[in-house]
C-alpha cells in the first residue's frame, strides 16, 4: 500500500492509517461513512457490497471500525450482509483495550419499524452491545419483544422517518464521538440531505460491475450537492481508498 495524497508515502503500518484516519482533535460529533463501489459506480454485486470487497479494502475497514466508538448500520444493511458475529478481529479489540477503549464499538441499528427478527443470529451471536433506534411510529409491540434481546430507543418525533440530527444527538449524549456507519445507500442520503456528515471513506474496487445496481447514496436529492475535499488518497494493487471530509 502507498499514500498518493497528501505527501506521497510508501507501505504505511496500522499505526500510520490509523493517525491519517483519525478525527480531528475536540469532544464534538464525527460522523464517517465507509462504502465501497466498482469503478463504473455500483456499491454492490447480486446485492451484496462484500462481493467488492479487495485485501486493502478489509485492512482499511477493520482499522475503521478500530477506532469507532458507535457502528451505525440500516436495517436493510443488517438483513442482507448479516452483522453476526464478531466484528473486530482481536489485533483490534486489544487494541482498543490499550487505548482506554470499550472492547467493541456499541452496534447501532436503525430501523424505522423495528422490522427485525427477535431469533436472528444478529441477536443470538454477537457478543457486543446492540441499540436499536426506531421511528415515531414504531410498532410499541415490536419494541417491547425486541427489548429482551438489546436496547431499544424509539424517536419522539412523530411519523416513519428518523432524523440523522436525532440520531447523532442521541449517540453523542452517551459519550460516542466518533460514529462511524457502513450503510445502506438509504442511510448515507438521509446524512446528506440533513448535511449530517464529516467523513465519507470510499473504496474504488478495480472491477467493472455493469448492470444497474444501485449506487452508495440512494433517496430523495438534498435542496443543493454537499462538497467535500479529498483528505487522503491511497492505492494498492488497483485499489484506491479515498477520504473525503467537510470543507
């Protein structure tokens, strides 16, 4: 692996990646996106991004997640790439630990209706902590069986939707800083429409995907297009992994 941007660095260690990848210093919230795409612009393969998945892409991912303190995932993104299990290899929980850092990040889960499946290996495997944050109008039944099997906090806010700034907010008064989400598409264009992003971390895959899959930000468009600058740029093997941050 090599820096191209910044400064031009070669075969930079995990410490290295993960200073480049760091917040800035100061308490307030981060919000970070991690996606990735082919190179003709599809976030995933007969549904699933992992299919674009590349050695550096997974070093980069799992240093990503080392330093989350919340990994905030969509519903639809849980049901169809899984979440079981454990989500850190050890190198990253010791890690963690060393640092004064909880083993695991806490795995947030957003799902307006609480759709979601009580049995699910989600639920039966994962040794970490699990929030779900439901809409408004989430069913009260749905809440309370989900409520054996992790926290669950419902939005005041009336109606189906959930608003980011709720979500951030919400996180953020729990002592997590640093949010760090991997989707869906449907997630990433809500944080963009309510300008609700800092870090939007994109893996281009050497791969032509074809077809019409969707790509990483999906919804209604925001009243104008958000700019970002390029904070670091990397390459290995055809991969690149780019870094854009607010302005």
């Amino acid at each position: 692996m090599r820096r191209l941007l910044p400064a031009p660095a070669p075969d930079p260690d995990d410490r290295q990646l993960l200073d480049w990848y760091a917040p800035g210093p100061g308490t307030e919230p981060f919000v970070r996106f991690n996606f990735v795409s082919s190179t003709d612009g599809a976030a995933s393969i007969e549904g699933l991004s992992g299919a674009l998945g590349t050695a550096p892409d997974h070093r980069v991912f799992m240093l990503l997640r080392r330093l989350a303190d919340a990994i905030v995932v969509g519903a639809g993104t849980i049901r169809a790439e899984g979440y079981e299990g454990e989500l850190l290899d050890a190198a990253s929980r010791a890690w963690r630990l060393a640092n004064g850092m909880p083993e695991r990040p806490l795995l947030v889960v957003v799902s307006g209706r609480l759709d979601l499946d009580v049995h699910s290996a989600l639920f039966t495997k994962n040794p970490g902590k699990i929030l779900l944050l439901g809409s408004g109008s989430a069913d009260p039944g749905r809440a309370a069986a989900l409520g054996a099997v992790a926290e669950v906090v419902s939005a005041q806010a009336p109606g189906p939707a959930i608003d980011p700034r709720w979500i951030i907010e919400t996180l953020h008064a729990r002592g997590l800083r640093v949010i760090h989400s991997e989707g869906g598409p449907t997630l990433l264009a809500d944080f963009q429409r309510a300008d609700a992003l800092d870090s939007l971390c994109v893996t281009y895959s050497p791969v032509l995907a074809g077809g019409d899959g969707p790509r990483i930000s999906r919804g209604q468009q925001g009243d104008e297009p958000r700019h970002l600058g390029l904070n670091l740029l990397l390459e290995e093997d055809g991969t690149l992994l780019a870094e854009y941050r607010r302005g």
